[in-house]
C-alpha cells in the first residue's frame, strides 16, 4: 500500500529551519542544537498502521497512527498537539493543532522525500534520501 513511504530516510538538504522552529515557540539554544542535526526517519506500514522514527543524536520521537484518526502527538521540541494525517497520493500530511497550528508534509519521489514545516508565514523544506 505504502511501498514508496516504507524505509530509512536521511536528511540532505534543509531550507529555513531556524525560522521554522521560531514559529513554533523554539528558543535560541535548543535552535542552535537542532541546527546542527541530521536525523534520520525510519518509516514503517503493516495493516493500515503507520510508524515514523525519528532519530538524532539529540533525541529519538516516534509517531503511530492510522490515516484520518487523531492522535495525540508530543513533538521533538516539546508541544504537545492533536494531530491528524491525511494520504493523497504519495503525500502524507500531518495537522497538527496546539499554541501554535503547523502542518507538516511528506511527498515521496523515487528516493527522494522532501518534508514542507509550516507555522505562521514561515515555511522550512527538508530533503531527505531514501537509505540503500
């Protein structure tokens, strides 16, 4: 169902972070820490049920859901949201509802998943390539 999502994922390429995370209420020296990490995601689908790990050096979160159910989800700097995730093609994207609203996308490309952070009127891309 989910081939092209399924795998570990490595981060290449960001655009914006720091703004990102400003947006959300991130302060400065968890910022800075976070800058300077390449996480990698292992992506995971049996039976409908969805898992994404995140991995870094800093700290490791993991999400589990079903397309269209919301969760609770406490996010790698803290806040804790309710989210939902809606599928539509190869795009997973997550809405997530607390002090501050985000949405976050996933869209998958052959070996390439770009990730779009957006808050407020800030907007980071995250580019990361599928692992071999």
């Amino acid at each position: 169902m989910a081939d092209f999502a399924t795998g570990t994922w490595n981060l290449v390429q960001t655009e914006n972070f720091d703004e990102y995370m400003k947006a959300v209420g991130v302060g400065l020296v968890m910022r800075k820490m976070a800058a300077t990490i390449k996480p990698t995601q292992e992506i995971s689908v049996e039976g409908g049920r969805w898992k994404i790990k995140t991995i870094s050096t800093l700290k490791t979160t993991e999400i589990d859901f079903v397309i269209g159910e919301e969760f609770e989800e406490t996010t790698a700097d803290g806040r804790k949201v309710k989210t939902v995730m809606s599928l539509d093609g190869q795009k997973l994207t997550a809405v997530q509802k607390g002090d501050v609203d985000s949405t976050i996308s996933r869209e998958w490309a052959g070996d390439t998943m770009t990730m779009k952070l957006t808050a407020k009127d800030a907007v980071c891309t995250r580019t990361y390539k599928k692992s071999k």
